[in-house]
C-alpha cells in the first residue's frame, strides 16, 4: 500500500446536522465538546468498516469526545493498535461565536480568517495561532508517513480538514500560508465521517478528498 496520511472527520453531532448544507440546524462546534448522535455512531461503524482494510500502523485523535469515539471504532478493526489523544489535533476556537448558527456567523468567521491575527468575541483563539498549531502538526505526521513509510490516520475537525486542502491548494508552502477562498469555501468541505487522503512527496503532500456519509 502506498503511504498516506488519512485525515477523518468525526461523525455528526446534534450540532452539525445537515453540515454542508446550509442548515438551519448546524451550529459551530469549535471547543464544545458536544458527541455523536446516534447517526454520527452509525458514520463512525462506517468509516471503521472502510478503514480496516487501509494498513493503517497509527491513529491520532483529537481529545474532543466526537474525534475520539470516531477513532476508537476505527481502532477497533486492529489489533494492538492504542488511539494516541493528541490536542494539536483539536479544532479552532472561535470563541463566543461556537454553539451560534453558522449561517449567522459565518461572514464572521471568514473575517477572522482574513484577519487572522484578532482574537474572536469572547476570547478563543487568532486564526493564525490554529493554522500554524494545526499545520505544523500535520507536516510532522506527513513527514513521520514518508519516513516510516506507514500509513496513518488522524481524527479531527472540519475547520482543520478545510485548512489542509488550503494549505495544499497554496501549494503546501513551508511558510503554512493558505489559500483563502478555498479556506472559505465552507460549503465544499469533507462531509461529517468523510475523509481526505494525504500522501507525501518529502514533507508535503497532494491531496485527494473522498466524501462519506
């Protein structure tokens, strides 16, 4: 099997309900550490399934309690296989603007990712501490896959699968700058239990995306 890097976003929650679809229901995550609902459980058997095959040798997660069910069902398909919490792996915090409708705040976010240096309402955190916190990590598993030659999969977030396929779309610069539309493009992201494939030339990557409900 080929090397790779396999990012997952964890199953849906009763805060994502209808995500990528401009729903109503969706509301921003961030920090909040909501879990699945029952069909987010049901996308977690589904992306394990289609995991067990992948010759997966380490799996990452997030310490939110939705990346970390998600991991377990995946390393559920392994033997001797331990999910290692990591919380570079966490997703951004927007503040006061998490657990708000995203069709409410999104203008918001997408000015945050411009002026990536302003802390959001309420505290949380500048977009560009996540991008370099969150891409630094990601360049070090890519470079751990290319050098082991393993493949391994990392449990996250939706903001940070959006902020991998802007890396990669900038070229996937060792500066970890993005391409912002496609960072705001939030309606052309992975799909909750979806995944992107990341496989790795050196320390970088290119990118493909597989969407799984």
């Amino acid at each position: 099997m080929t090397p790779t890097l396999i990012l997952i976003r964890h199953g849906e929650t009763a805060y994502n309900r209808g995500a990528g679809q401009q729903s109503s229901v969706e509301r921003v995550r961030g920090m909040i550490d909501v879990p699945l609902d029952e069909h987010g459980k049901v996308q977690s058997r589904a992306i394990a399934e289609h995991m067990k095959d992948r010759g997966i040798e380490e799996i990452y997660a997030s310490p939110m309690k939705r990346s970390v069910w998600t991991a377990n069902e995946i390393a559920g398909g392994y033997q001797d296989i331990p999910v290692q919490e990591d919380p570079r792996l966490c997703p951004w915090d927007p503040g006061k603007l998490a657990g708000q409708p995203v069709k409410h705040v999104l203008d918001d976010i997408r000015a945050l990712y411009r002026d990536e240096t302003r802390t959001p309402p309420g505290g949380g955190e500048p977009f560009r501490d996540f991008r370099v916190r969150w891409l630094t990590r990601l360049r070090e598993l890519l470079a751990r896959v290319h050098d082991k030659d393993i493949t391994i999969c990392g449990v996250t977030h939706s903001r940070n699968l959006q902020c991998a396929m802007a890396w990669v779309a900038a070229g996937a610069p060792d500066d970890l700058s993005i391409d912002l539309p496609t960072m705001g493009d939030y309606y052309n992201g992975v799909v909750t239990g979806g995944e992107l494939e990341l496989q790795p030339m050196g320390e970088t990557g290119t990118l493909r995306t597989k969407a799984r409900q």
